[in-house]
C-alpha cells in the first residue's frame, strides 16, 4: 500500500510539473559493443537505458549521441524502474525473444575500443553520459568481445571506470533485465580538484575529480581568486559535468600567479562534500626548446597491459598549458605520430611534473603515486616499445621540446627483468640523449616514481677538479648509492676526456669514455659493470684519468672506489 501511494503521489507531482525529468533519473545501464565471438546473445550490439524513478514515464524527443553521430531516438515509454533496449532495425527479430520494450534505430554503429555515449533529453539537456573504454573489461578474456559492460551499482550513475564491469550472465549480458554484475560498490571519497586551464583570458575552466553537482544558480562566493579578482559567473561544463567554467571580471595578469580555491560545499551524486581545496593559476606562456623535459618512462608496464607512462618536467619559470604539447613516438627529425599531451587543457608550473598514464587505474594500482592529481589520463598516448623507442615531446606547431631514443640496456644491469620498471632522468638539466642521465627507478620506490621526484637524482657539480662520489657504491637498484660519479670541472672550455677503470690485479675491465669531447663541467657516471654489462663483483677498483685541453696541456690521476654488494 505504501509503495502504491508514493507511485501515485509521483504521477500527481509529475503531472503538475508536465513530466520534468532530472539528471541521471535515466541512465545508460548496459553496452554491448563488441557482440562477437557470440556467447548467447545475438550478435548485435545495444544500448541499454534504465528509469531510476518510481513512476513511469515517457521520453518524446530525445536524442543519443554515439561519439560525435548524433541518433534520434523515437518516442520512448518506460516502466517503474524498468528498462528499454536501442538497437538496429534489422536485429529485431532476433531480440524479441528476449526482451519486449526495444527501441530501433535504423543503424547503430558502436566503437569496439569505446567512445563517448551521451543521452539528451527534448530541451537539450544531458541526461547521462558515460565514456566509456575496452579496457572496463576488467578480465582481459572478455575485452574479446561477447560481453557487455553493465553499470554495478546505479546509485553511482555519475562514477566513471570503477562503477563498470563485464557482464557475468552466462549469455554474457542482460538486455532488458537487471544486471547480472550488479553490486552495491559505495563511494566514500569527497571530489577533488584536479587541473585547470584557461579557456580565454578571463574564463578559467576547473576540472574535479569526478562529476559534481552544484546548486543552480551557483553562488558566486563559493569561488575565490586571490589576489582578490571577483567572480562574474560560473557555469557547469557539460557532458561529464567533471568540471566549472569561472568567469572573472577582469582579465588575468600575466605577471601574477593566482590562487583559485573552492568554498562552498559542492556534491558528488553520492553526496559527498568537496574538501576546502585550492590551485595555482597563472597566463600560460608558448613552450619552446627545453622549457620541458622528458622525465621518466614507462614503456614495459606490468603483466603486459597497455599502460605506458610519460613524466614532463617543467624545468623553464614559465606557466605551460599541456593543451599546447604533443606528445609522440618514433622518428628522427619529427614523430612518426604525435597526439595533444592534455586536449582538455592543464596548466604544468615550474617544478612541477606531470605524468600522461596509458592507463591511469593501472598505474595507480601497481606505483606509489604521492600525489594523485601529478597522473593525467591521456588514453591517445603513443604505445612505446618494451625494447626501444623514441619519446617526442612538440609544440602543435611540430617545433621539437625534447626528444628521447630509449633503449632496454639503459636498465641496471642486475635487473632479471625490466617489466614494470620505469627508466628515470638523474638531471633535468643535463642533455636528454645521455645514457649517462639515466637509470632504472629504484626497487624502494616500488620501480618507478610517476609525477613526482624522481628515486634516481643526480649529485650536485663541486667546484673541485675532480671528485668521485660515492667512493664506494653498491650497485643493486634499491635507490641508495646505486652509482658513482665522477664529475669535473675544468679551467678551459674544451677538454677530451678519458677514464678506464681496473681491477686490484691491475687488469682492464671496464673503459667509461674514451677520448671524448666535454666542455669546462662534465659528469661520468659507472653502475659498477664491466665492458660486456655485467655487474663486477664487490672489491676495490681503480680509475685512470686522463684529460687535456686545447692548449695541449695534459694530466693523469688516479682514484680508488669501491663496490659493496
């Protein structure tokens, strides 16, 4: 009786406010994109759409929009909580057996690696969203195809990745009928800020975590821009409604930095208040040569999924937009091929970095990441070979930021396996292409450091002629004393360079530069293996030096370390 009297308040309530449908009231439920190999199923792809309300209702005029191909969609009625399924005009036959409220479309063409579902009410408004991608399929078995995505937990409608999941019905999916992989999964976690960029200068567009819910209109006060700039409106960014659009009423000072923080209390669909939070905004300025750096990489990821990592470096004083780099792979002069680094925008300072994650869940499950919102998404990375490769870093103009040809002998050499382990840049500022500058991410960072410093630095250049530090090192990749460098520094400009290094029989074992060209600084560094790579064993050694310079002035030394393994 209870539940007959609040469907019949419903209906009175609906009647007055001529049907009124909210956001997520319907929701995309289910996706079959890829129908084959067939479980049980016809082979057609679906699109299945589920009514969160108690009452029934009927949608006139709305529209899906399936990537960038927009369907409209006949009239539809739906039950209470009930279901209705989209498919093509020639499966319907076939799908009537199995469930009676279809909707058809005279084509529905799905992509099978994903793409952007979003459903439109008669007024234009988004009702749902969801972007989804193969990789949901949380088993790899299923990314085959024969299974559909099913939503687990529709109280969540606004929650990406983590609310998906394939199907478990033996027919491998559920059109028209309850999910066969549902479960109540909760979402505890408050939304965050995670980047922002500016779209003009005077219209700052703040991306959060996850979608959020606003009251609207949106009081002004719940934004603050300091140095004290006041606020003209903010709008919601739809379809994903992950992000703010803030009008300022004045342009911003390339001159200043700017704080942007978040006051009042916005909402996830969970109801979950945001934390007092805030980032820096500054006018972005065109990168060239240098400013920003290829840092660490990540091209043989664990259990050989399709999760590569790229982390930038911003090494120049300069605020850079990401939407303003491309990244690539391949190629001497230019990339073979090259994607925008952040398309939606995101502003890297000083300091900072910024790692672009193939896949952003994996990488969060398999490395320390001390700060979340350093890993950007970027599902169009370039994948990169687990032997060798090359790392591009352009402006959209194709002028080359940084560029870096990477190698699997660049690992420590004691490593049985370079899987899940990132190669790291010691200096920001010493050359990219230096095999010397890098080096396997240390086994106590957990094998790789994605948006924040990294495990394997560096020494600082001494104002010495020479030093060797550490004079004994051991070199068993656990981020401490991996190495030893010697470093240099010279009275002229020009200098050839040579050190070999000998064992206490006085026998050769390894020759670290050979007559090589340096200018007035230089840094060598030995990982403490011999001419064939393999790891020598503990024990002292010794390092001739020789070096001369323009003049035809000459000078040899000795110098003693140690390996301790």
């Amino acid at each position: 009786m209870k539940n007959q009297l609040l469907i019949l308040l419903c209906m009175l309530v609906w009647t007055a406010q001529a049907q009124e449908i909210g956001r997520y009231d319907i929701i995309i439920h289910e996706i079959m994109a890829d129908p084959t190999p067939v479980i049980g199923l016809p082979a057609a792809e679906y699109i299945e759409l589920h009514n969160r309300l108690p009452c029934s209702c009927t949608l006139n005029g709305w529209k899906l929009k399936i990537g960038n191909t927009v369907k409209n969609l006949p009239d539809i009625t739906m039950d209470s909580a009930g279901y209705c399924v989209i498919i093509a005009e020639k499966y319907k036959t076939d799908f009537l057996p199995i469930c009676t409220n279809l909707v058809t479309l005279s084509s529905l063409s799905i992509t099978d690696g994903g793409q952007s579902l979003t459903l439109y009410d008669a007024a234009g408004r988004v009702i749902h969203s969801v972007t989804f991608r193969n990789s949901w399929h949380s088993e790899s078995i299923k990314r085959d195809g024969g299974w559909s995505l099913e939503m687990l937990d529709e109280e969540l409608p606004c929650t990406g990745r983590e609310n998906w999941n394939s199907s478990v019905s033996p027919s491998g999916g559920t059109p028209g009928a309850p999910n066969a992989a549902h479960q109540d999964i909760g979402d505890y976690e408050p939304p965050g800020l995670q980047r922002l960029t500016l779209l003009d200068s005077s219209t700052i567009r703040l991306f959060f975590t996850e979608p959020v819910q606003p009251p609207s209109p949106l009081p002004l006060d719940w934004v603050v821009l300091e140095p004290h700039t006041d606020i003209l409106g903010i709008r919601e960014v739809p379809p994903n409604f992950d992000a703010l659009d803030i009008q300022t009423a004045e342009p911003l000072n390339a001159g200043l930095r700017y704080s942007l923080s978040v006051k009042g209390p916005l909402c996830d669909c969970a109801g979950n208040a945001i934390r007092a939070e805030s980032l820096p905004v500054g006018v972005s300025e065109p990168p060239v040569y240098g400013d920003i750096v290829i840092n660490e990489i990540l091209p043989h990821p664990f259990e050989g999924a399709d999760a590569d990592f790229v982390e930038i470096y911003n090494r120049s004083d300069k605020v850079i937009d990401l939407k303003e780099v491309k990244i690539g792979s391949g190629g001497d002069t230019l990339p073979n091929k090259a994607v925008l680094a952040v398309s939606s925008g995101r502003q890297l300072f000083p300091g900072e970095y910024c790692a672009l994650c193939k896949d952003r869940t994996h990488t969060l499950e398999h490395y320390l990441c001390r700060d979340p919102r350093a890993l950007q998404a970027c599902d169009s990375l370039p994948a990169y070979a687990n032997a060798e490769g090359v790392v591009f870093l352009t402006t959209i103009g194709l002028q080359v930021l940084d560029r870096f040809a990477y190698n699997e002998k660049m690992h420590h050499a004691g490593l049985t396996s370079d899987e899940g382990v990132s190669l790291e840049r010691l200096r920001a500022d010493a050359p990219t292409q230096d095999d010397d500058n890098w080096h396997s991410a240390a086994s106590t960072a957990g094998f790789g450091t994605p948006g924040y410093e990294n495990s394997q630095k560096g020494i600082d250049l001494p104002r010495d002629d020479i030093t060797v530090t550490p004079q004994v090192f051991s070199p068993d990749n656990d981020g401490f004393d991996d190495y030893t460098e010697f470093a240099f520094n010279f009275t002229q400009l020009e200098n050839r360079l040579s050190i070999q290094i000998f064992d206490r029989q006085g026998l050769p074992v390894r020759m670290l530069v050979n007559n090589e060209y340096c200018g007035a600084e230089a840094v060598v560094r030995w990982d403490g293996t011999d001419n064939n790579g393999q790891l020598l064993p503990s024990g002292s050694y010794v390092a001739l030096i020789s070096w001369w310079n323009a003049d035809g002035k000459t000078k040899r030394v000795r110098r003693v370390v140690g390996i301790w393994r």
